[in-house]
C-alpha cells in the first residue's frame, strides 16, 4: 500500500512509519518542522514534508495514518478529504496494522518504554518502542525471521486495547492522562482490565495497589517477595544492577534502582513463559544497553556526569533520582543538580504535592517554563510551593562540552561538577543535546 503518516516526526507515529515501511509498503508523511527523526525517516527512503503542505497529498495514497495531535483543521486532512482518501487515526490502524504477529504488548504509566526494549534484547524478535534503544540504536527492530513482535502499548489515548496483545505485560497502573479518561478512575482502570482480559497470556506487577485486586490468571510479579539481593554496580563506569529472580538465580541488566529490577524481571517472566531456556535469557539480557532519554549519560568525566532523562511525572522521577543518588556515590561525584522542566499544567496540577516532594536530597534544583504541550497557560505559584529547593527559575540550558550553561533572566551561570540530570517530556533533551 501507499500510506501518508501526519505527524510522522513524533516517536509513536515514526515507529509505525518504519515498521510498514520494512514491511514492503510504500510509506510516505509530514510534520511541522524536520528533526533528527524526520532526518533518519528520510535516511531509509521514506518522503517527509514539511511543513504539513496539501500537495503532499495525491491520488496515488492508499491511507492515510494521522497522530493523536492532529487535528480535522490540518490542510492534509481537508486535502484527504477532498480526494475520498481513507483517513485513520494511529490508534484505528493499529488492529490492521498488528494483526498477522504475535504481539508481545506492554502498558503501564511508568517503565514500559524500559521493559519493552529489555523484552526486545531477550526475545530478539521485532519490536516498535516509544524510545530509542540503544542496542540498536532505534524506536524499531525488524526480523524478517520472526512473528514475535514487542509493542510498546499507549494508555493514554486507550489505543493499548488495540493492540492485538497475545501476551499483556503491565508496569503498573498509576492513574496518568485522566483526562482521557475524564478524569474517572473506575473508567481508567476498567480499560486496565479489558487490556488484560483479551490478552491470551498475562504479565504483570501484582504490587501495584489495583492489579493487585484483580482475581485473573497470569504471571504476577511480587517485587518484595519474588526480587530479591539487588546490587548496584559500576563496570568500566557504566551502571548495572544485579538481583535474585525467584527460583531462575542471578541476573545482570543495565541500569541502577530498583525499577530496572523489576522491568526486567517481567521481561525475564514473560521469556520464561514463551519456553525460553534461563541461560539464554540470562545471556540475551545483557544485549539491553539502556534507551535514549531514560538515565541517557550524555558526557562523563571524573568529577562531572551529564544525564538526560524523559521522567515527567513524580514517581519516575523520584526513582530515577535515586539511581541518580547512587551514580553520584559509587563515582565519587560532589553534587547533584536536578534541572527539571514540568510537561503540562494539567500533569503539574494534578501532581503538585508529590512533585513537591519528589525532588528531595537534590542539591540544586533549576525550574524550566512550563512545557505546554498545546495547554493554555496556568499560574502556578512555582517559587512559594518549592521554596525548600530554593530554586533556580531559568529561561533555558545550553549544553557546552563539560559544563551545562544557565540562562537567566538578566545574566548566566554554568555547571561543572558533579551530576547533573535533567527531567522531562518537552525540549530539554535537545537543550541537553545541544541541537537547540
């Protein structure tokens, strides 16, 4: 077929694009502006426009495939329309699209990104994830040899129950985008539910307050009872975590907390499940490599350490700043400095109090504007709600080499030493990167 992506520069929607494209399709798409994904659908032969352009659109299209954000107002859609071009949402393609694989489908509000590429390394088969890994070093794996597929399923817009999922792995399932849900905890977690209930096989954390209420068949997890003698450690300066897993013995994954314990534990789980043999996940495991913009060390030295990371809600954050706690210790660093820009008033509303608390044991703490993400602005009073940081209000960072610069309203000031993370779902990890 040939299918037009709108919207393809998102991280989603390219790893659609990608995974048609190797499936033999001829795929096309568009998004406002190009970036470094826009460039590498481009380097593998896909067509992007940009901006979005009606002549993008002719009658030689198929389907078109348009992210959650576009709107009916696009000029492409109108153009589709006009043309009698079938249009469809991501999420409604996504049963047409997953439908001839074995779906290996992992939800959660936190930590799927992680589990879906972990599962990937230790399964080898093709995988569509919402982050870059870094064992090959892209948001998707094509095997041609295989029908596994491992899916990083979205809650957010409900597209999870579209997701063909012969195994359900669940993180957890902290309430996050209510307002998809219209901010109804029982419509929320019923989706949690129906997620779970047609999957043929289950995987999931049974710690998490809900899904430990459920009385349905699966492989649960109990993270106190079932992981046990997790170890951190530095091996040539990179972060590992090593744990008991049950009965299967010792295991190595990249990383430090123990959230990386517990990701792993049900991608091994879920191995073990498909029959796969404890030395072969043991062996497999150690191909994960960590994924771009989840504890993502972009430079490090002896006294200075710079670290991207896409937390953008309190309880990820607080779990990656205690692998931060432990990087800064087991290296000898002096400090570490949290540089934090809020993804959406309405998240940063409805989390105030733990957001509030989350960043505890920091010993700086630089406020970003708001990233709003197509929200109208909010007054929030950031200076009196976190006074106890004593934070630094900055317009942006500039990344240059081995020090991070801030810039304020009417001067700046730079950081050269000790650990530096920087927190976020908006622009930050390319003020980190400095590509902007």
């Amino acid at each position: 077929m040939r299918i037009h992506c709108i919207g393809i520069g998102g991280i989603g929607i390219s790893g659609l694009a990608k995974f048609l494209h190797h499936s033999g399709n001829i795929v096309s798409g568009s998004d406002q502006k190009a970036t470094s994904i826009t460039d590498e659908l481009k380097d593998i032969g896909i067509v992007v426009t940009t901006p979005h352009k009606s002549s993008a659109i002719t009658d030689e299209i198929d389907l078109i495939i348009h992210s959650a954000i576009i709107r009916d107002s696009n000029i492409e859609i109108k153009e589709a329309k006009k043309r009698g071009i079938k249009i469809v949402s991501r999420a409604e393609a996504l049963p047409e699209i997953l439908k001839s694989r074995k779906v290996f489908s992992v939800c959660g509000a936190h930590g799927k990104s992680t589990t879906t590429a972990i599962l990937s390394a230790i399964l080898e088969g093709s995988a569509i994830i919402g982050a870059y890994s870094k064992e090959f070093n892209s948001n998707v794996r094509f095997n041609r040899d295989s029908s596994n597929l491992i899916f990083e399923a979205d809650e957010s817009d409900g597209s999870f129950l579209n997701s063909n999922p012969y195994v359900a792995i669940v993180t957890n399932a902290e309430p996050e985008h209510m307002e998809f849900y219209n901010h109804d905890i029982n419509r929320f977690h019923n989706a949690y539910s129906r997620f779970l209930d047609i999957a043929k096989k289950r995987v999931f954390n049974a710690e998490d307050p809900f899904l430990s209420t459920l009385n349905i068949e699966g492989t649960r997890l109990y993270p106190s009872k079932d992981i046990r003698d997790i170890r951190s450690t530095l091996i040539d300066g990179e972060p590992y975590i090593e744990f008991t897993l049950k009965e299967y013995g010792k295991f190595k994954a990249w990383g430090f907390g123990e959230h990386i314990a517990i990701d792993s534990s049900l991608a091994i789980l879920t191995a073990v499940e498909e029959g796969l043999s404890i030395e072969q996940i043991r062996e497999n495991l150690l191909n994960y490599r960590g994924t771009k913009k989840r504890f993502d060390v972009l430079e490090k030295s002896d006294s200075y350490a710079l670290i991207d990371d896409y937390g953008h809600h309190p309880t990820e954050i607080e779990a990656t700043l205690s692998s931060a706690f432990q990087y800064k210790n087991m290296g000898n660093f002096n400090s570490v400095t949290a540089i934090w820009q809020p993804h959406k008033y309405s998240r940063t509303i409805d989390n105030i109090e733990h957001f509030q608390s989350c960043f505890r044991g920091v010993d700086r703490l630089i406020m970003l504007p708001v990233w709003r993400a197509g929200e109208d602005e909010v007054e929030i009073d950031f200076e009196n709600i976190f006074s106890e940081y004593n934070p630094i209000f900055a317009k942006r960072v500039y990344r240059d080499k081995m020090k991070i610069t801030i810039e304020l309203e009417n001067s700046s000031e730079t950081v050269d030493s000790g650990v530096v993370i920087g927190f976020g779902a908006g622009d930050i990890t390319y003020q980190l990167r400095g590509e902007i």
